[in-house]
C-alpha cells in the first residue's frame, strides 16, 4: 500500500517467477563500485549499469531491483538517487522506460525526503534495508512492547504519510 517496501516484500518481487508461473522476471543490478578506481570507476559503472538494465530488459525482464547490499573495503555504494536517476534517464533516452519497474534497494535512505526524490526520480519502490535493520535492532531496547516487526510497520506507514503529504 506504501511505496517503501520491507525485505520480505522485495524479496517477493525479486523471486516473482521462482515455480515458473507467472509470466514475469526480476534481477538485481548492484550499485556498487570499486573504490581504489575513484571518481572516473564510479562513472564507469554507472555506465554498465546501464548496459546491465538494456541487456536485463532484452531477456524480457520486467522488474529490476538497483541494490547497494555488499558494501566492503573494496566496493562502495553509489548513492541511490544517481544511480536511480542514471538508470531511468539512460531508460527514457532508449525508449524502454515503460517496459521495466525499478524498485531501489539502498542503504542511504532515512527519511521521507530521500525516499520522494528516489520516487521522482524513477524508482517504482523502495527499500530503505538500513534503516529498518536499524530499527529492528533498537526495537528491543525500547521501553514497552515494541517489536521489531511493529518498527518496521510504524516507519513504513510514517513514510508514506509524509509522502502523500508531500505530493
């Protein structure tokens, strides 16, 4: 009901067509690159993510998942909101933007504010994992009966009011 989605629900859309019957396909395409390549490395791979979504879009694939998970020593996120907005421009300029959903995956969303600027600037969803892996975590500490679980509905749910005021 809410554009930000947990990891139960992209793991829905990336598993879509796991017993073969349904007529639809995901990949995730990896946000990430090598940090001893720098500036001119993290151009370069926004160029072949790029490639990776027209070959992805080629095989008929129609939900594409851009994640920043496996972040180490060696590889460094992109932020989400170029990689995002790399994607869909790249999408529109071939004229395929209508045939794939781009659902991000990012570990630099918080707020309300990041996940509206990831919405308009194509992302269908959002998985702020982070943030809710976060607020599992401090769940217990809190006083009362706050589960984990109640956390990550409380947050989604506040998510989406603040974007419904702010469209």
């Amino acid at each position: 009901s809410f554009p930000v989605i947990d990891n139960d629900e992209l793991a829905k859309i990336l598993h879509i067509d796991a017993d073969g019957d349904t007529p639809y396909s995901a990949a995730k395409v990896s946000m990430l690159y090598r940090v001893e390549d720098g500036a001119a490395g993290l151009e370069r791979r926004l160029e072949e993510i790029c490639g990776e979504i027209d070959d992805l879009v080629d095989r008929g694939v129609e939900f594409i998942v851009l994640s920043d998970r496996d972040i180490d020593a060696d590889l460094a996120p992109i932020p989400s909101l170029l990689a995002t907005g790399a994607a869909h421009h790249h999408l529109v300029r071939t004229k395929r933007r209508t045939k794939v959903s781009l659902t991000v995956e990012a570990g630099d969303v918080r707020e309300v504010h990041h996940v509206a600027l990831l919405i308009g600037y194509g992302a269908a969803a959002v998985n702020p994992y982070l943030a809710m892996e976060t607020l599992a975590n401090m769940a217990k500490d809190l006083p009362g009966e706050l589960s984990a679980d109640k956390a990550i509905y409380n947050y989604s749910k506040a998510i989406g009011k603040g974007l419904s005021k702010i469209m």
